[in-house]
C-alpha cells in the first residue's frame, strides 16, 4: 500500500479532477460496500487527508486519521476490521460530491465503522 498526505481540499480536487476515475453504471453502487481480499486491498494507494473536516471526523471515530483508497480508476472509502476474527477488507466508491459531504462522510464512519460496513456484500461486481 503506497501512501501519500494531501493537506488541503485543493489538493483534493486536484488529485481527484485529475483521476479520470471511470463512472460505475448505476448509482446505486455508489451506496454499497463491498469485501474485496487483502491482496486487492493492499494493491490501493492510500491518501490521508491531513485538514479539516476530515481531522475531526478521524477524532470522533476514535482513528488517528482520516484517508481515502485509489485504484488506477477509481477511489474508495476503505476499511479494515481486525476485531475478533480475520480481517476484513472492504470498500465503497466514491465520488467527490460524496466525499465533500462531512455529515454523510462521518456517519458512515462513526461507530468503528458500522454504516459503513453495514450489509457489505461479497462479490464485487465491477473492476476495481
């Protein structure tokens, strides 16, 4: 997993206008989240997003920081939970609109991520 720091909604936006990230077919992937396997995961490049809001929604989900997953086409919302079993890697895409909505941003994450892992499904259906 290659990580980087971006420290600034412009540099955000820079990163995500330039990502000619490929449109999944229905808006309803969009709101699901999926596991995916370790290798998959780990394939990502990871963005944490070192300012405001996303600082303070890492503080009130308990994390040290906030971040975002990268393919070569697409971003996610990601999530590892290790609590009690084997891990599980999961993620949902995203688009930037999504992304700039802090309250929608932080109730998917608060609760170790509950929201967010809520009805996860195996399987995938797209390119990641």
């Amino acid at each position: 997993m290659i990580k980087h720091e971006l420290g600034s909604m412009n540099e955000l936006e820079a990163l995500l206008s330039g990502a000619n990230d490929r449109v999944l077919p229905d808006e309803k992937f969009y709101k699901r989240t999926y596991y995916i396997s370790a290798d998959k995961f780990n394939q990502l490049q990871y963005y944490r997003l070192n300012f405001n809001p996303y600082n303070e929604i890492a503080k009130g989900a308990g994390a040290d920081q906030f971040g975002i997953w990268r393919s070569q086409i697409r971003t996610y919302l990601g999530h590892i939970n290790n609590a009690g079993h084997a891990a599980r890697f999961m993620i949902r895409p995203l688009t930037i609109e999504t992304l700039k909505n802090a309250d929608l941003i932080r109730n998917l994450e608060n609760n170790f991520c509950y929201e967010l892992e809520q009805g996860a499904e195996y399987g995938i259906p797209y390119d990641i």
